[in-house]
C-alpha cells in the first residue's frame, strides 16, 4: 500500500508555510507527525497533491505556560507531554491522555496539534481539548484568529482550518484552585482506535460544590462530544453519587456510537456512560473528595 | 528527489520519489533488510528505527525524503567491529527472540527508550515496547533481555553505546 504520488514541500519558517498555503490552497495538506495522515495516504483515504512538511519549523516544537494558558506548538511531539513536569502536576487531564495515544512510539512522532487537525472521530486529543476548553489559534498569509475547541471540530475528519489555514497552536487554559480531571479510555490493546473514551475536568467551589464542569465523549460518534447536560447537572452542585449516575445517564444519552468490531452500538452507548462516571470519581478522588463519590 | 542521510553512520545520496516509505529506502535502495515490514500500517512495530540517536520511529509511516539531513540507526549499526551491542548480546543470552521478526524493531525501540530512561523497571519495559508485537515469546525473555541490557548499558556507560549516538 503505497500512497498515491503527490509532490513534496518544506517550510523553514512559519511564513514559508503560510506562503506555501496561500499559493496551493486546499490541493495542500500540512505533514507534522504524520502518524494519522501518513496511514490514511497509504489506504489512499488522503491523496493531497502537496504534501507541505512542517517539520523543520524547529520554533513550532515548544511548549509553554503563561497568561493563564498551557500553549502547545504544531510541531511539538506527544512525547513531550507525558515527561513534562507542568503537566504532570497541573493539567491532570492532558497527563492521562498523553499515556494513553497510540503507543509509545507512535507518541515519539505524533503531535497535539496534528491530530486536533485529523479529527478522528477516535482521537484522544479532540476530547481532551472539548473538556478542557482548549482553543486553537489558526493562521492564514493575512492573519491570525482563536477558535474555541466547540467550534473548531465540525465533523468526523473536518476542522475550522480552511484552505490556505495553518493551525499554529492550541492552548489550554491553566487550572485554577481545586482543578482536576480524568481520562478514560477503553481500547482493544495499546494503539488500537479507541472503543470509547471520555474526558472530565472538574473545577470545585471553596464549599465544596462543582464550579465548573467539562465532560466530552470521544469514539462514540461522528465526533468527539462535548456533553453539556451533564456539565449543567453537576455545575452547583454538592458531588453525590446520585448526580453521577445521571451525568453518566446525559452522556449515554447524546452517544451515537457506530456498531463495528469494538463492540455492538448498544455496548459502546453503555461504556460512554461507565467512562463518564469513572473519570468523575477519578477527578473527585484526585481533589481529596472520596465520601459519597 | 534527492535524500542525503546518514545510516549507521555511513552516508548516502539517493534519488526517490517523494512518496517512498523510509522502510521500503532503507530495504530497497540502500538494502539493509535488517528493518522488517510486518504489519505495514504503523501497528507491529517490526520495521521501527531510531532517528537523530534517541526518537524511535515507525519507518512505514515516515516518508524518507522527510529523513533528508538526518541520521538513522538501524539493527545493522548495532554491532560494532564484530562485537554485539549489549542489547543484541541480552537478546542470545535471554532468549529473546524465536522467530525473529519482530526483533529488530524490539531492539531499536529498546535503543531510543534506554537512552530516554536508562534504568527502567519491568512495568515500564512493558510500556515502552507496547507498541511492539510479538507473536512468539509472549514477552517475558524480552523484557528479560532489556533489564540485562539496560544494567549492562549503565554499567558501561558512554563507550559501548558508539554509533547509537
């Protein structure tokens, strides 16, 4: 399985990109990690004429915190995140899941960015972003615009990004006071697409009651799903068991899962809802909140 | 188009179609089979070398016009001078390998996971190498040869590991 031929192009430098875009338009597709995009050329399921290698952009690798947001560059590796120490004591989040994309040397290679661009209904990283209230900051040759995780992924395999685009980064606001979240994930073995996945964040109020709720629901699908009835629920709200079951009930709810080999559209319902309640006392357990959780 | 890369620290000028899978240059063009293709959809593992010294990478899933100005190791630039690298030598001692397919990608994994974290425990061998398949051993005398390795490689530091920079 070869792909089909096209022609390819590197970028030195973010300009050169966005030139490149600018001149090639939708007949070009960005290659960071290639771990998606790579294999969806190879079953010819991806044919772009141009192939613009970005790789070489050596200032997109980086990762940063500062006002008030965690920004991750186009070119920074998975990798990165699972040893990073910012990451490991503040975005509890985004530390699950980066232990848990693909398999550790699919994560040498692939990037954040890449795969919020891929979109894969399956994908990690659009689920993660959902909940945490990511944004993306999307370039042209013109300028630059800041598109919120809800409205960057429109559908399975399709983005914001316009032709002649380039998302640049994507930044996830820094926790503040008793945050903490959880990512769960049912797979087959490691690397295999996900069954079903979810992502919880959870911001507590000095009382003790949820301040702010973010739950997204990743496999289950045409796209990764923010579930806002269930955030509604437990906005408020004291966390109970109760309240749990029926934030699990709201993601069971919106799930429009596909039957395939990973299990019947009925089983991967159910597992949405299970994922949504175990990544809430994940999320609570981490914040000392054991009791009736 | 024209590739210059540096493999086992050797290097070399070719012309491929910008379309070429570095597993299939590195097999093809430049003849070192040592890198296997198994599943040849970036999910075995088999065909897994290591690039710049310490990134694994899956070379069925790498265009290798993308490895231009860079270094590759593959399992052929393991030994050095007739001696075994002290992953290769684990592997004998250890018996970790039977069939055989899988074990250059094992090894090149390991290569680039032990310079990450040169003193893994057990658990987090078996992580590193998840991405790995092995249909023969069922993984304990490969997770056996990579604690050898690794205390060797500690032992003897900066020398045996040449030509894996």
């Amino acid at each position: 399985m070869f792909p089909a031929a096209f022609d390819y192009l590197q970028a030195h430098s973010a300009d050169e990109a966005l030139a490149a875009l600018a001149q090639h338009g939708g007949d070009a597709r960005v290659l960071a990690g290639g771990q998606s995009l790579i294999p969806a050329m190879r079953f010819r399921l991806a044919q772009p004429a141009i192939l613009l290698d970005i790789n070489p952009i050596a200032e997109l690798a980086y990762m940063r915190e500062g006002d008030g947001f965690l920004e991750i560059g186009a070119c920074e590796r998975d990798a990165a995140l699972e040893v990073s120490p910012i990451i490991a004591s503040r975005y509890h989040l985004i530390a699950d899941a980066s232990k848990l994309v693909a398999d550790p040397v699919v994560r040498q290679s692939g990037t954040v960015v890449g795969s919020l661009c891929h979109n894969d209904p399956a994908g990690d990283w659009p689920t993660v972003a959902l909940a945490s209230r990511a944004q993306l900051t999307i370039r042209n040759s013109k300028g630059s615009r800041t598109v919120a995780a809800d409205d960057f992924f429109v559908d399975s395999f399709s983005t914001a990004v316009a032709d002649g685009e380039m998302a640049f980064s994507v930044r996830f606001p820094t926790p503040s006071g008793r945050t903490s979240g959880s990512y769960q994930k049912i797979e087959r073995k490691v690397g295999d697409f996900a069954t079903a996945s979810a992502a919880v964040q959870l911001t507590l109020a000095d009382d003790g009651t949820i301040r702010d709720a973010g739950i997204a629901i990743g496999a289950v699908g045409p796209k990764a799903t923010r579930v806002a009835a269930a955030e509604a629920l437990l906005n408020g709200q004291k966390p109970t068991r109760d309240l749990i079951r029926a934030a699990a009930e709201e993601a069971k709810k919106i799930a429009d899962p596909s039957p395939d080999q990973r299990g019947s559209a009925e089983y991967k319902r159910e597992m949405a809802g299970v994922l949504v309640a175990r990544g809430l006392v994940a999320s609570l357990g981490r914040l000392g909140v054991k009791g009736e959780a | 188009m024209k590739v210059n890369v540096t493999v086992n620290g050797r290097a070399y000028e070719r012309d491929v179609e910008p379309r070429t899978l570095l597993a299939y240059f590195l097999r093809e063009d430049l003849g070192l089979t040592g890198t296997h293709v198994g599943c040849d959809t970036s999910s075995c593992g088999c065909c897994v070398v290591v690039l710049d010294g310490d990134r694994a990478v899956k070379s069925c899933t790498m265009f290798a016009v993308a490895a231009d100005g860079h270094e590759i190791t593959t399992v052929e630039g393991l030994e050095q001078n007739g001696v075994l690298h002290p992953l290769q030598q684990a592997f004998w001692d250890s018996h970790g390998l039977q069939c055989g397919y899988c074990t250059p990608g094992m090894m090149m994994t390991l290569v680039a996971f032990l310079k990450q974290n040169p003193k893994p425990d057990k658990h987090e061998i078996r992580e590193a190498i998840s991405g790995n398949l092995c249909r023969c051993t069922g993984y304990q005398n490969i997770v056996k040869a990579a604690e050898q390795a690794a205390a060797e490689l500690s032992k003897a530091a900066e020398p045996q590991t040449a030509g894996v920079k």
